[in-house]
C-alpha cells in the first residue's frame, strides 16, 4: 500500500488534478483527511465503496478530485471510516 504521501503527490502530478486541487482548497483539506484515514485503517478503494453501496470508480473520482461529491456522499465515507465530519459555517 503506498504512504499518503506518495498517493498525493502522484495525484497532484497530473496537471488537471492540480489545478483543480489549487483552486478547491478547502475541499481537498476534507479529501486529504478521508484518505489519511482510510490509509491508516488499511481499507482499500474497493472496501470502502462496498462499505457504502457504491463502486470502487466512485472513490477514485472523489479521492482524485475529479468528482464533487455530496455532503451525504462524504458523511456515508466518513461514517465507515469511523470519523466524525463537522461542518461549521461563520
């Protein structure tokens, strides 16, 4: 399995991926977190999308960037990875 570090930075290789990471910041903070996490727990692509009823493509866009997933989609992959997702508006 590769480190975070690793899975990030050969994401942030490709030139669309990058862009988009550097203009949607704040939301890749949440995808950065959702993957550490999965990473620690050892989970795989495919595991967690049968954890929540969708298929491993669908982790791949989100975690790519290349999807935008609703706040119910990022709720169902934090709640199998047993981490709690706040969002606070001020």
């Amino acid at each position: 399995m590769k480190s975070y570090r690793v899975l990030r930075e050969s994401f942030l290789a490709d030139r669309e991926v990058r862009k988009a990471y550097d203009e949607l910041g704040p939301e890749f903070v949440i995808i950065e977190k959702l993957i550490q996490r999965r990473l620690h727990r050892g989970v795989t692509q495919g595991q967690l999308a049968e954890m929540i009823g969708t298929k491993q493509a669908a982790i791949s866009r989100f975690e790519s960037g290349k999807y935008n997933p609703t706040v119910g989609f990022l709720y169902k992959v934090a709640d199998a990875l047993d981490v709690k997702l706040k969002v606070t508006i001020s």
